[in-house]
C-alpha cells in the first residue's frame, strides 16, 4: 500500500534529516558535522560527565572519543579527570568554545523560526513536534525534584489548572483549593518532582505532608504528549519512594470522576477508594494506599 504506516514514518524520518541537515559535513555552515555540534551543545547547556553525554547521544565510546578530539583540537573545549571519580572524565568549554556554543544557538534559532513561518498551522505542527519528541525521548525523559515556585514546575501547574477548569463542568478555581500555591511540597515535609524531556517540562506530581505519618499525593499531571508512555505511574511511583524515605506510613489523595483515567491508574496500582476527607470543593472521590 502506498500509504502504509512504515512508508510514512520513512518519509518523516528522511524529512527531518533533510530539514536538520544531518548529512552535511558542515552542520549550519560552521565547518563541522553535526555529531560535533550536538557533543558541543550538550556541553554548552550543562552536561560534563563524558559518559553522560555519550550515553544522551547514543554514540559508542570510538566515535564519542573522536569528537572529543576534533573539539579539542579545535581548542573548543578541554577533558580533565573527575575529582571524585578519576575513571571518569569532565569535558568544559574553553572561552572559543562558548562564542562558538552562542554561534550554534543563534542559527538554531533562526532555523526554527523560520521552519515555524512556513506552516500556517504552528500550534497544530508543534504539537505533533511534541508527541513524537516524547515518544522517541521516552527512555531519556527524567524525573527531577524541584521547588514548586520554580519555572519548570509552575508550567506544569498551570498546564494542570487549565486542563482541570477546561474538563470540570463548572470549572476550576485554584484559589479555592487546598494550598493553592503547593507551597507545602517542599521537604522535609513533602517533595515536587517534575518530569524533563530534554529540557522542557512535560509532566509533575506532588507529595504533601506535615511531617507526620500521613501525607497527600497532589497535583498529578501528564503533558497530552507525553501520555500512554507509563509517565503517570512512574510519577507516582518515585512520589510513594520520596514518602519512604520521609518515614510516612499512609498516602492519601482527592480526584474527580470526570478525571477517568486518573482513577483507572489508581485503583491499578494498589489504591482503595475511601470516604471524603476533606471539605475541597472539586474532588468527588477519595483514595488512600498503606506503604
């Protein structure tokens, strides 16, 4: 068939090599592939562990060492042994280095954009960006514990709140919720965590407690993306790990019914429905699982 699912994914994959100019051996005019150019950006936006980056980028260790090479012969960036583990190595920029990390963003950018003034439809292209960013980062995506006042974290709060006044039948308000702010997730009491696909902000879960034995799993959510990789529950699996380690014995958590897939993965992953615990306006159904 001519448009079958595999004649189409083949067709993407030799668009976007094309489009990126992954075949030419000058990746945006700047006199290097774009193997080089990706092991410099990575070191530019904060990667150093060797093995990370060589890991990140899914080179194996000959071609990985090349690049290094090439980048250090350059006099792009410079390898010296990790204090705390001499086995390893730290790759940093050296200031040409940076000018030329700054010079890889700048054209990054305007290839971007001017990709995006192309299409008539950005929010609709972007959107497809994401799903298939997701699906084909899906075992690099990270979970990492941070404030919830912090940028990451407020995004997916306020990605969550509209999602919740968009779905509830008379809306969402988060002034009238319990701890609007989630200023509460923060050890020693609690914890946020926020999942990261290469940098962007796709997915959150929060664990509320008072340092008690009893805490609250709150603000569970899942970029549309990023949905149907496993996210949610690994999400509230690593938020059960944090509470362990905060010696709480009992979880406990408020959904609504219009929240359907919520409730699926709850009831599945060892939760049982309870009587209301508190006087929330929004939630309908209630949960607790025992550690």
């Amino acid at each position: 068939m001519v448009c079958d699912p595999v004649s189409r994914v083949r067709r993407f994959n030799r668009a976007v090599t094309a489009e990126v100019g992954a075949l030419d051996t000058s990746f945006l005019g700047r006199g290097r592939p774009l193997g080089a150019a990706r092991v410099l950006n990575s070191i530019g936006r904060g990667q150093s562990d060797v093995s990370a980056i060589r890991d990140c980028l899914g080179l194996d260790s000959g071609l990985m060492s090349r690049l290094l090479r090439a980048l250090e012969e350059e006099g792009l960036i410079e390898t010296v042994p990790n204090r705390q583990d001499a086995r390893r190595r730290i790759a940093r920029l050296t200031d040409t280095g940076r000018s030329e990390f700054q010079a890889y963003e700048a054209l990054s950018n305007a290839q971007a954009e001017a990709f995006l003034a192309r299409h008539r439809r950005q929010d609709e292209l972007l959107r497809a960006m994401d799903l298939v960013a997701c699906s084909l980062g899906r075992h690099h995506i990270v979970l990492e514990e941070k404030d919830p006042r912090h940028d990451d974290a407020a995004y997916c709060l306020n990605e969550y709140y509209g999602e919740l006044a968009r779905r509830f039948e008379k809306g969402f308000d988060v002034s009238l919720s319990h701890d609007p702010d989630a200023k509460d997730m923060i050890r020693p009491h609690g914890a946020f965590l926020v999942a990261m696909s290469d940098g962007l902000p796709i997915g959150c879960v929060g664990l509320k407690g008072s340092g008690g034995d009893v805490a609250e799993i709150k603000r569970l959510w899942v970029a549309p993306s990023a949905r149907g990789l496993g996210l949610a529950k690994r999400l509230m699996t690593a938020a059960e790990t944090i509470a362990h380690e905060l010696s709480v014995r009992l979880l406990r958590l408020d959904t609504n019914s219009a929240l359907s897939e919520a409730q699926q993965l709850y009831r599945g992953t060892g939760w049982t429905e309870i009587e209301r615990f508190n006087d929330d306006p929004y939630p309908d159904t209630f949960f607790e699982k025992r550690l």
